[in-house]
C-alpha cells in the first residue's frame, strides 16, 4: 500500500492563499503516531495491477456503485472514455483531484472538493462491461460484438425475479468501494463528470458494511454472519479469475453479478428466534451451522435430529448455498447493506402489515471465472426452495465483465479494443 | 464517556455456546493499546444529562433520521411509548442490546442483532415533538394542546419551497447519529419495532459527514467548508437552549428545523470556479472569505472592488447568513449530505441537461431556543435571494420540539405528561 494525502488538491489548484488551515492540521497530526487503524484508514490501494483491484481487496466500509449507458456509436469515443476513466482512477485512488493542471478561476474545478483533506480512505474503482457495450438492440455499435465472452450471459429470469428496469443492466459499471462514504462517492462523480456527453448513469446503488469493525465476519441487516464460507487464500484465485478457457483480453479478470435484494425487515424481526436460525441453517449469535458449536465449524449436513428431520433444514440457506451441495460451485460474496429511505407496503400475510417500510436490504455482488458455473448454478435452485425468499425480494440486477488490471501507461479493457 | 461493547447481546441471549469467536475477537484486541481513533469509535455518548445528547455533542460520521405518526388515541399510550423508548435508548447508547431479559428460542429476538460485536460508535439518540403530538386536525388528542409552546411554530412556506408530502412533519421524530451507519440504523429500528401498533414510520433519511475526519470543517457536496461560523463553546448555549421564556418542561430544551435540500450537483460542477466561490462569498480550498487569507477570518461585508461592489457579493451565502447581517440571529448547524440514488431530472435552463441525476443534497439541521427568532428569521430572506437558490431545492421540511435531558429514572418528556 502507498499513503498520500489530498493536499495536493491545494498545490495543484494553484491556490496559493489556500493552503494554511488544511496544511496546518496535517502537520499537526503528524505528530502523532500514527495507530493501526489510523493506518488502515489513510492508507491507499494500489490501483495497477494483474487484477483490478475491488475484487479480492478487503472489504471497505462504503460502496457506491453506478452503472452507465454509453450515449455514443463511436467506437474511439468509448476507448477515449475508458482512457479518461483509467487516468482519473489512478489519480483517485491515491487521494489526488480528479484531474492534474493549473486550477483557472473562470474554469469550472478540476475536482469538485469534497474529498480535499481527506485520506485516500483505501479507495478502489473497479470498471465493468456490461452486454450491452458488445451489442444493444443487435447493433454491434463498436464492432466488439465477436468478442463478448461466452461466460458474459444474460442472466436468466429466476423465480421470485420482480425487478425493476430502472436498477437493471448498464454498458459499463463502476464499483467504488472506500472506508469514508464522501470518498466513494466523491470518486463516481468524478468520472460520471468526465464521461459527460459520452455515457450517462443509468442507475446507482450506496451501500455500507461492518467488515473492518469489531464485529469479525460482518452481520446483514437481517443479523446474521454473511460471508462466512467465501473463499479465502489459496481458494481465492481459481474461483474468482478468469483463465485460458475464455478470451484473452478477460484472463486475469473476473465476472461480477449484481442483485438489489430488499429485505421485509420488519417482517423478519417479528419471527421467532428459532424460525430465524432455521432459515438460515446457522445459529444468530455465534454464526455456527446447527448442531455446531462455532462460526467456522464445518456444517453436518448429514446429521439428522430423533424425529430423522435434517438439524440443517433442507430449505435452509446455509444448506442451499453451500459448495459441497452445488457439484462445487463457488462464488466470492462482496455484498453491502444498503438504506435507501422507506416507502408503503401492503403486506398480503400475516402479520397484514400495511405501512410505511423500509427500502432497505442486501446489494448483493459475486465474482467468479464464470457466472454460468457460479451464481446461476447456485441461484437457480436456491431461488425456487430458499426458506429466506419469504423475506427478500430481488428488485435490481445486472452483470459485468471486469477486466483485468493493467500496467501504468495502460487503459482498462485495452486489450478488448486493440488486440485482434 | 464510558465504554462499553456488545458482548452483552451474547449474554443476555442466554446463548454460551455463541461466545467464542466475538470474546475471542475483543479480547486480542484488548491486547493493543487504544489509540485516540479507537477511543473516539469506542467509546459511548452519555444518554442522561442536563440536555439530550446530539445536538451540541460534536457530530458523529453517519445519521438515521426517522419521523414517526402516532396512531393511537390514548395518552397513555403515548406515555408508555416514551417510556419504552427512553428505557431502550439508555441500553441502546452503551451499547446494550434494546431490551433486557433472557432470549428464549420460540420468542422474536429481543434485539435484531446486526449490532452485535460492534463498538456503541458514540452512538447518540435524540427525541422531537412534532406540532401533530399536541394536536392533530384540531383534535387535542392526548390533552396537551395548550402546552404546545409558542417557538414551536408552523413552518410558513418559503420562497422555492417545493416540499414532497411524505418528506414532511411528524409527531416524533428520532435522530440517531453513531461513527458506524450499521449502529445509527439499527438503533432506530429497535425504536420503531418497540413502537409497533402505537407509531408508525412517516419518513426516514440517512445521511453522512466527515466531521470526524482529516478534512477539519466538513465539506458538503458542493465541496464547500460548511459550519465555519457555527456557534461554539461558550458562545454555544444562549443560542441553543430553550430557557425560562417559554414552558418550563422545555427548559434545556431545543427546538430543531430540519430541512431536505437537494442539490443539482452536475449542474453545480459545471460552473466556472470563480461563480462557485460568488455564490459562497469564500474560497472554495481554504474556506476563507473571500477578501480573506484563512478560514476563520471574519468576513469583511463593507469591503468593496474598485467597481464599487461588494467583494462578498450582496446575493452570496455567507453574507445572507451571518448573524451580523440578521440582527444576531444564530442557529446550531448539524447538517449531513444524504445520497439517496438517482432519478431523471429534466432541467429547463443551460446547460438544458436531461438524464439521471443524484437524489442526493444536505439533510440540513438547524437547532435553536426559537426557530422565530433563529432559521425562520434568517431564511425568511436567504429563501427569496440567495445566488445558492440556483442549485437547491427544499423538499423536505418539519420542526421539532426538543425537551431536555434526563436523569436515570425519568422519561423523555416526562415533564409535558406529569406536571400540570
């Protein structure tokens, strides 16, 4: 990791008179030692590498994610964007303003300023294509159509599906994941700015995590452990990595699936304390499987209780999920709790609810070599038998072809654009 | 402050074989000493005190805001209502679970959990009397129409206003602020499942600030310093608290407006930087007013040009806002940014842009012992002239009475019930 500061935002703006209170507060910090956390909080990601980074990065704690339509049918258009994106990213995520030069003052900011002071907060951008960037009503507007991977499917229609256009699909998406929200934000506006003219957002999602508190595996909002059996370590890579079984430009790369899952929390809460650790196949408190003793234990799906009921239902999430009861299939779970306000439902069960509720849930995100063998596989059946459907409805999604990391000098997707 | 953390949900839920991996968690980390950040995420707000936490309590990272109908008839219900809350806000600040006694597997979970293992995060919880407490369509529902005081005042409309109903007023309102937006939300859905059948959720709004960060003064969005001239130390409490001039069971009391402000933030990035920092009347890097060198310079409002106009222009916010241009008139800011998505947004001026934009602005809070002589005052004129006008939109509105603190023992608001 590399440590910089946003002061550069007053000596490139060029604002000479600007530059003592901002400046004064870094020195003083600097006397103090830094802590751990302190660290962990200033630090940046490095932005260059094999992978994009974002994917098998530690979680942050804030993600704001957008996806675009591109409004242009010029191919060195698009490839002029993701190299204005490329050099941006690179300047964001080490805690500089979105774009060098002299900052003018008949000039509109180079960078809008909400992020000046602020650490680089561990900011990741990770940009993806999505189907329609290779082809949109059959038009190959880019002549890449060839070139869409196999592995880049539409996803198909699961049971329960009850999405909503507007939080669906894109061309193109970026994940900005930061341990400060303003940061993760700051850094989307910054592009969506430069890609004026050229893209347009299409659709957008804030999120939030407990993965770098004191909580150890976070908790969703539905209080449970989530992410407990995602891959880890040496797991990691053949999972999430795209090799020599698909196209060259997406070796190195990783597919993501993006499901906006609302989740009836009002309802759930009102259920009893066992009904809750049945649906989920774990124990609430400890995150252990039942008949377990903690998080970490192997699940007994064989074991059964006096009655010959499996003590892991068989509708229970836990059960439903897990590799060994899907031929294998793995998937990197990289999900945010979202809160976007409230709004009326009419519930039509028990308990008859009808009230203001809120809009609020899961922004659920999986990478993997190839969503075919991975979340379709594993979502297919749970979307049918999952005990947790009665509570989460799926209201957005889409899927993303990320592409590799890159050198310095590089522009993300390069290789798609310029190699035969 | 005291510290405290949530290895308590462990043993109030009478779960032992859940303690493992949280105790073990805390106890390595026991093994570090804290650093000033840690104790600052550690620690926990006191809940009882002469006036309730959150409003001149320095402002947390993240806010849940939650306005609440009352749908009961009975005074005594509301009563319990506040005494329920007031019980579960003290355990809910110290980072207890919201309700005590042993979890039993066939009963809804005493507290829903995504707390757990996590720090109490400064969390500070703060109650509000909406004008509908005292009477609600004429109807003096809970016999305290004539103890409603006169600072809380109907709101009149103001220039531009373009309020969205369900965005508006309440009988109750809750302001939880907390360094984790896990913690700030699910303090306040403890709140409203404990009110369940009593009150209602009207409207919520999230928010988040980087008061706590690098940055000094948080920027908002704009990417302006916003809260430089804000009212402090002693300066603070004649400003904030509501005294003897008013009924005695909002002594230590104050009343809070708060105000949904949606900001045209494509629009805004595209103006010159020279325009920004008219419209302020500061320099956007240091903060400075503009004729000054730093950021707590007083403003100059008699400086002018060689033009012979006010270098601080006469339209601009600061100049609007000053106190020393309202015969004195100070409000307590403690305002968050919101980032509520995106939806299409036609503008009808340059640069004539028509696409998705941000639902996204400030979650403005004003807190003062009369809102007649404090926001109503000042924005009564800021609302027809402010050049800021041109890039916010009010749509959210609604105004607080907020009663003093407590001791151990009392409830909030006890004073409006029990005493004639």
């Amino acid at each position: 990791m590399m440590h910089a500061s946003r002061r550069g935002f007053l000596g490139t703006a060029g604002l000479g008179a600007a530059t003592g209170l901002i400046g004064a507060t870094s020195n003083a910090q600097a006397q103090v030692a830094p802590s751990r956390r302190d660290i962990a909080i200033a630090a940046s990601e490095p932005f260059y590498g094999i992978h994009q980074a974002g994917i098998s990065t530690p979680m942050q704690d804030a993600l704001y994610f957008a996806a675009f339509d591109l409004n242009t049918a010029t191919r060195a258009e698009v490839v002029g964007l993701l190299q204005a994106w490329t050099k941006a990213a690179a300047r964001l995520t080490a805690g500089l303003p979105a774009e060098p030069g002299v900052q003018e003052t008949d000039s509109p900011p180079l960078d809008s300023g909400e992020a000046a002071g602020l650490n680089p907060s561990r900011l990741t951008l990770t940009f993806g294509f999505g189907p329609d960037l290779f082809s949109l009503d059959g038009h190959d507007r880019y002549d890449i159509a060839a070139k869409r991977p196999a592995a880049l499917v539409d996803l198909p229609r699961f049971a329960g599906d009850e999405l909503v256009a507007g939080q669906c699909g894109g061309a193109l998406c970026v994940q900005a994941c930061a341990n400060d929200p303003q940061v993760a934000f700051h850094a989307v506006r910054q592009l969506a700015r430069i890609s004026y003219g050229t893209a347009s957002l299409r659709w957008v999602q804030s999120g939030f995590s407990t993965a770098n508190k004191t909580q150890g595996t976070p908790r969703n909002l539905m209080g449970f452990k989530d992410g407990t059996m995602n891959p880890a370590g040496e797991a990691l890579a053949p999972v999430v990595w795209a090799g020599a079984e698909g196209p060259a430009w997406m070796s190195g790369g990783s597919y993501m699936v993006a499901r906006r899952i609302r989740i009836a929390l009002e309802h759930w809460d009102r259920m009893k304390l066992a009904f809750q650790e049945q649906t989920f196949g774990r124990h609430k408190a400890s995150g252990a499987p039942l008949g377990g003793k903690a998080e970490f234990d192997a699940p007994d799906f064989q074991a059964t209780d006096t009655d010959g009921n499996s003590v892991i239902p068989d509708t229970s999430h836990v059960r439903l999920a897990a590799p060994v009861n899907n031929d294998g299939a793995t998937i990197l779970r990289r999900s945010y709790s979202y809160n976007d306000g409230a709004n009326f439902v009419a519930e039509r069960w028990p308990p008859w609810r009808q009230a203001m509720e809120y809009d609020s849930g899961l922004f659920f995100q999986a990478y993997q070599k190839d969503p075919r063998t991975g979340f379709i596989k594993i979502f297919d059946r749970m979307s049918k038998i999952d005990a947790l459907n009665q509570f989460t409805t799926h209201v957005g999604s889409a899927i993303f072809a990320c592409p590799p990391g890159i050198r310095p000098g590089q522009y993300i997707g390069q290789e798609l654009f310029e190699v035969a």
